[in-house]
C-alpha cells in the first residue's frame, strides 16, 4: 500500500535535449537580422552545434559538476615549495574547451566575428555562467594588446585560437593561451587610480618587476594577465605572464580564492606580486586609455551574459508552465501565470536585442565599414547605458522565473537557485551601477558626437508608436540641462535604456512585443512587480514566442 504513495504525476519533464540556439526566436532572427547575407548559412550551422551541445543532457551535467566541485587553491607541492596552482573539476575543462573551440575568443579578426561570438556568448552562457570570465577576458584582451604591434604580433594568434590547452608551460609552446586580468586593489576598488602596486623599470626597454597586492585577480590559472600597476609615468598597463619564457615560473603569489556567491565554477583570486616580471602595454601614464577598450569589451559581455541568464530563467519558467497542471488546467493557460511569464519575456527578448545590436555596431567599427565613426560614437553611450541597465534587470526576472517552478525552483536540482546566485554578478564585475551611471555623464558632458549617435538611432524610430515618442520627448527634456546632474544619473541612464530597448523593439520585434513593451516600460501603464502588465495585451503571443522549443 505504501508504494502506491510514490507514484510520480504532475512533474515537469527537465528541459533538456534541446538546441539553445534554434528556439530562442529573439536570438535566431537577430542574427540573421544584423548578419551579412554571405555569412548568414555558416553562422546559422556553428550557433546550431553550440546551441545543441548547450541543450544537452551532457552540457547540464557539466554545468551542475563544475559548480558542486569548485576550483581548490594548492599553494605549495609536497616538498614545500611554492606553486601556485589551482585545481578545477574535470567538468570546467570540458566546458571551457568547449567555448575556446567554439570561437568564443575569436571575435577580431574574422567576418562578423563581434555578432557570432556574442550569439555563441549568449548561447553557452545558458549551460554554465562562471567559464565566461576567462573567455571574456581573452576576448577582451586583444585590443589592449593592440596599441602594442610587437606584443598583439606574439599573442593574439594563441588569444584568438580555437584550441583549449591547460596547464602552465610557456606561451610559447601552447597553441591557445587564456587571460585574466587584474585591476583592483584593496584601498581602491573601482577608483584604479589608487592603485598602489608599484613598477620598477629594468634595464631592457619595456620590462619591469612589479610589487603589489590584486585584491581581485580574475581566473588565476590562465597564461597572462593585464594589470595595472604604478610606474614612474604613473598607471601603466602592463603584460604579467604566468610562465616565464626559460619555463621559470613568474612570482604569481595566490594568496587566497574568493569565496563567492555565485560563479563558483570559476576561481577569483587574491594574489601578491613580489618582484613580478612584467612587459609594458602602450606608453606610462596611459594604463586607464590602454586598457579601456578591453573594459568596453569586457562590458558588453556583461550584457551579453546577464540577457542569457535571463533567457536561461524566462526558458525554464515557460517550460515548466507548459507542462504543469494546477487548478484544472496547464498553468500556461491561466491569465495571471501568462501575465508573469509575458513580462519576463518581455524583458528577456529587449535584452537579447539590445545586445545583439551592440555586437554588431562593434563589427561596422572593426571592419571600418560606411557609418564606423558613428558607430562608435554610439557604443560609448550605448554601452555603459546597457551595461548599467540589463544587467540590474537580471536579478529581478531570474528571483520571478524561479517563482514561477515554486517549491521546485527552490531547489538545487531545478538549476534556478544557480542563476539566481550568477545574476548579480555582470552588474558588479566591470563597474558597478553608479560608475556606469557616471560614465555616461562623462560621456555626455566631453563627447557631443556619442549623445547625437545616441539620438540618431532612438530617431530611427520616431512616429511608430507614441508611447515611445512620448519618452523620446521626456528623455531629450532631461538632456537638454546636465548641470547638478549627477544626483539623478541612474533615472537619467535607466530612462536612455529603456528608450533604447523600446525603439529597437518597435522596429523589429512582433507588433504584440514592442505593444506590451511600450505600454509597460515607456507608456507607464505597469505596476511595481512582474506580472502587472495591462490585460487587453495579446500576451498568450508574447508567452508563445518565448517557449523554448522548435529548435530541432
């Protein structure tokens, strides 16, 4: 009689054995949207493997290993001497390789290579956050290298490979490298000017020996780091490898790893330099102007990364509601469950194109494209404005989405509480909320060229719907007087998002998508939670759309 009490019914299948790619309808018709026609095919086929092996039972599997066995610090071997070593699941080198061959750090030199990269980012992002950060900064890394052609000439063939090779050994002799980098300190934080480790010039030209303590050094297993450091001139960027070319190891000091929150697949570390040789990157003094660009790059991945937790959290909320039954009927069915998961989905889908618009106004610039300056001139607003933006919304939908399993998303098994515990992290990591909200201050008082690109693409879709010429109106009222502004930096940042979200929507998304979205975000008829959208909306069509399935 007991047994009977076990009889499984009413749970949800796992989502699983699905292409990532293939059913998310934003991701698929923005790539084909911002894609040349000649790359479309090749570009469809390699997101398709990824977002297959990304839906897999495997790829899962990898994912939860990787984050219930993190990373262990061994400082010293046997004998006693130092090593400096950290030790990672067999599961994160799956993952990782995975990425690298993927091309998930070969943005710059291939057509379309910021469009695809950041697709595939958005794809394998879903099956497993921390392996990003070591992509992220390698991808990054490249046009810091750059202003450098001896040193981009050495490295960016091993940044840019699509082989994944562990372990420590010289440069030299691996066919694909990884970076990291270290900015921070204790006494600073996001102030880098503070920085205190300071850098002693050696008779060679270029060359130094470092001393200092990296209160944050991200994914200290990789091959090179770039770091900032004091010299004579003042912060300078420099090249910091972990193996010397003799094959000597360089004094790389891990002192401990971050016990974190979330991203716990991914070691962050605290590490001591002690006479630490390191190559110089561009000239003293301009450490900040060298490595801005890695910033930049490294900032749109955190929008990239926060809209496919995003996506990652609305798939599983709207899978799990297909399939669950509760008060006589699928929950997908009842109105307020579909007014929840439609504003998730809302707020999912102007992420993803958000993103996928910044990615493709970096390829214009790469390629020197008609339209590249302007293009540029876009993404200094564009960028901090979304990084400030999407990145905040993340947490919110992902606590909403695990809300819509219940109990079940509560859960270790359901995988929710693991995007819940990543949400927060793209909106600190790269500068927090305040420095995004300040930079774009900085940009709007000394750049006039970034506010007019700015305008110009919101332009782009004036008269389509009022709601959103209404906010243009607002916004252009609060632009037109930036003095004692800062203050309202994050309503002023927040408005210029949305506004953006909007027009891109309203030129691209289903009509019921930038309806619900301007109504919502720009026309002022929401509450304060999800689930509070105006009920006349064709919201089962936003819900549909967002269902993750149809990608075989």
């Amino acid at each position: 009689m007991a047994a009977s009490t076990h009889t499984v019914t009413n749970q949800v299948p796992p989502l699983v054995g699905y292409d990532v790619f293939g059913s998310d309808r934003a991701l698929t018709e923005g790539v084909e949207r911002h894609s040349a026609p000649a790359l479309l095919d090749e570009s469809r086929a390699e997101l398709t493997a990824l977002g297959r092996i990304a839906g897999s039972a495997e790829a899962q599997e990898w994912g939860a290993l990787a984050n219930e066995n993190p990373p262990e610090l061994r400082t010293h071997d046997r004998y006693g001497n130092r090593i400096d070593e950290v030790g990672f699941h067999p599961a994160w080198h799956q993952l990782l390789g995975q990425a690298v061959s993927a091309g998930l750090t070969d943005a710059w030199g291939r057509p379309g290579g910021h469009l695809r990269r950041a697709a595939g980012f958005l794809v394998w992002t879903q099956a497993e956050a921390g392996n990003g950060c070591p992509v992220s900064m390698t991808h990054a890394a490249v046009p810091a290298l750059r202003t450098d052609p001896e040193l981009a000439a050495e490295w960016e063939p091993r940044l840019t490979s699509h082989r994944y090779e562990p372990g420590l050994r010289p440069a030299a002799e691996k066919a694909g490298v990884l970076f990291g980098m270290g900015m921070t300190e204790k006494q600073g934080g996001s102030d880098v000017r503070a920085n205190t480790t300071a850098a002693r010039p050696l008779d060679a030209d270029g060359e130094y020996l470092l001393t200092g303590h990296k209160w944050f050094c991200s994914a200290p297993m990789c091959d090179g780091f770039l770091v900032l450091a004091q010299a004579p001139g003042g912060l300078t960027c420099f090249l910091v490898p972990r193996v010397l070319a003799d094959g000597t190891r360089n004094v790389f000091l891990i002192q401990r790893l971050k016990d974190k929150l979330g991203n716990r697949s991914n070691a962050s570390s605290e590490v001591e330099f002690d006479g630490t040789w390191a190559r110089r990157v561009g000239e003293e003094g301009r450490g900040v102007r060298t490595i801005i660009e890695m910033v930049a790059a490294t900032r749109l991945d955190c929008v990239v990364g926060s809209a496919a937790l995003m996506r990652q959290s609305v798939a599983q909320a709207v899978h799990h509601a297909t399939y669950r039954r509760a008060f006589g009927g699928e929950l997908i069915d009842k109105p307020l469950m579909r007014n929840v998961l439609a504003d998730l989905a809302l707020e999912s889908e102007a992420a993803t194109t958000l993103a996928l618009r910044l990615a493709a106004a970096y390829d214009t610039v790469q390629n020197g494209d008609d339209g590249a300056d302007q293009e540029r001139a876009f993404l200094r607003l564009a960028v901090p404005a979304a990084k400030y933006w999407v990145t905040k919304r993340c947490t919110p939908v992902a606590a909403e989405a695990l809300e819509c399993l219940g109990g079940n998303g509560y859960v270790e098994e359901s995988g929710m509480p693991r995007l819940l515990r990543e949400s927060p992290l793209n909106s600190i990591w790269e500068g927090s909320g305040n420095v995004q909200a300040l930079d774009v201050l900085r940009a709007l008082q000394r750049e006039p060229e970034a506010m007019n690109a700015f305008l110009r693409e919101i332009g782009k879709a004036r008269g389509a719907d009022h709601r959103l010429d209404g906010a243009i109106k607002g916004l252009l009222t609060e632009l037109a007087d930036l003095t004692g502004i800062e203050a309202r930096a994050r309503r002023l940042v927040e408005r210029m998002a949305l506004v953006l979200q909007g027009a891109l929507l309203v030129r691209w998304a289903p009509s019921e998508v930038a309806d619900a979205f301007c109504a919502s975000r720009l026309g002022g008829d929401w509450g304060t939670a999800f689930g509070t959208l105006p009920h006349t909306l064709d919201l089962a069509s936003v819900v549909d759309r967002a269902r993750p399935v149809g990608g075989e």
